[in-house]
C-alpha cells in the first residue's frame, strides 16, 4: 500500500451554531474543570489549507486562548516531532508517509506552531506520537493532578487526531467538548462527521461562543 500525502483542503465554511448536530448530553463547560487543548496546529498540517476555514478556525482558537489564560485554565499543546525515528512513528509511515521528517529539511519551520496561536510560559507542549492526544503522553496524569476533567479540544484535524483524541478523553472518564468552529478537517463533509460522532458516541459539541461564555464564568472559590 502506498503512503497517502496530505491532501489539498478546497474553502469551505465552518458549520454555524444551528447547523451542530444534537447531542446525548447537555454538559456545559465549567473553569474549575476544563482544560484545553491545541491540537497539532503546526504549519506542516495548515499549508493544505486553501482559505477558509484557515483564518476563522485560528481566530476562534485565539479566543480560547485568551478565555483560558485570563481564568488560568490549563492549556495543553500537540506537536508531531521534526525528525521520529522510524520506530517511533510506527504505522503512520504506511498511511502519511514520513510526515513533517519529509520536509523539514527545505521547510525548516514545518513543525512550528503558527505564530499567532504560540505556546507561552506555563502551557504544556506534549509530543504527539499517534492520532490521540493521551498516547504516549502525560496527558491524562497532568488532567488528573490538576483536578480537571473536561477537556475541550481545537485544532486539526477533526475527522482524525481530534475525534480520536475526544474518543480517548471518554474512555477515561475526561468529558470531551469538540469545538465544531475551532477545528478544521479535508472538508465540511468530514468536519461534520467529526461532529456527529463526538454528539453521538462520546462528547458534547459547541461553538466557540458558548465555549467563552460558558469558560468566562466566576470560578468558585476554592477551584482549581
């Protein structure tokens, strides 16, 4: 079997608030248990991007960012590494070929993440091994240390490493909230499957309006 490269990512628009599909829970995000995370937003996965949903789905991460850093909620980071060792990058070659390593050579800057949206003292950068967030990570243990169990979840792709991420997060009883306009995927057809998936089978799916408002809450005192 041939390695699939990245495809070319035609425009398309993020769903609107009316278009999220109907979930099996009514969770809301709360600041004393959320974190967030920033999923692979490195430029090697957003060069495929044509336009839209480019500038939009990076505006919306940006507010929850500055949501997150304003209610001191842990903020957590994935970034693939420049240059695996064949054994660590396992069965991803067979289906991605040899991903940022291909590159990194003559796009030296390939595994950074986009500028506007750059870790800062504080937030943790995981090294991202498999689709999941939680594989091969500190993830779950620094979620538990810090008495956090929801985990809402932005970046790329959302068919792939953030549906797996948010099946992952249910498994261990950590509360997946898929932001359906702070993701983005190969196309709308993919971006709602995501969607749909997260509602039905293992999370709750928001905007990133009802995110801030929900994150810009009080926090008791006592909370994390």
């Amino acid at each position: 079997m041939i390695a699939v490269a990245l495809p070319k990512i035609d425009p398309y628009q993020l769903p609107t608030v009316a278009e999220l599909p109907s979930g099996r829970v009514d969770w809301r995000p709360e600041p004393a248990r959320a974190a967030l995370l920033v999923h692979d937003m490195q430029r090697y996965f957003l060069k495929p991007f044509a336009g839209s949903p480019m500038h939009e789905l990076t505006a919306n991460i940006a507010r929850l960012l500055a949501i997150a850093r304003a209610q001191r909620i842990p903020i957590f980071y994935t970034a693939q590494p420049s240059r695996p060792e064949p054994a660590d990058r396992g069965l991803q070659s067979e289906f991605w070929g040899d991903g940022i390593g291909g590159v990194i050579d003559t796009e030296p800057k390939a595994a950074d993440v986009l500028e506007v949206l750059a870790p800062e003292p504080g937030d943790e950068v995981l090294v991202k091994w498999r689709y999941s967030a939680f594989s091969r990570s500190p993830l779950a243990e620094q979620l538990a240390a810090r008495g956090r169990d929801q985990l809402l979840i932005s970046g790329v792709y959302a068919h792939i490493g953030c549906q797996a991420t948010a099946v992952d997060a249910f498994m261990r009883d950590v509360r997946p909230f898929l932001v359906a306009d702070a993701v983005g995927d190969f196309s709308r057809q993919r971006h709602d499957q995501a969607c749909e998936y997260v509602a039905q089978r293992c999370g709750a799916v928001i905007n990133t309006d009802a995110a801030v408002t929900a994150l810009a809450e009080t926090v008791p005192i006592g909370g994390n």
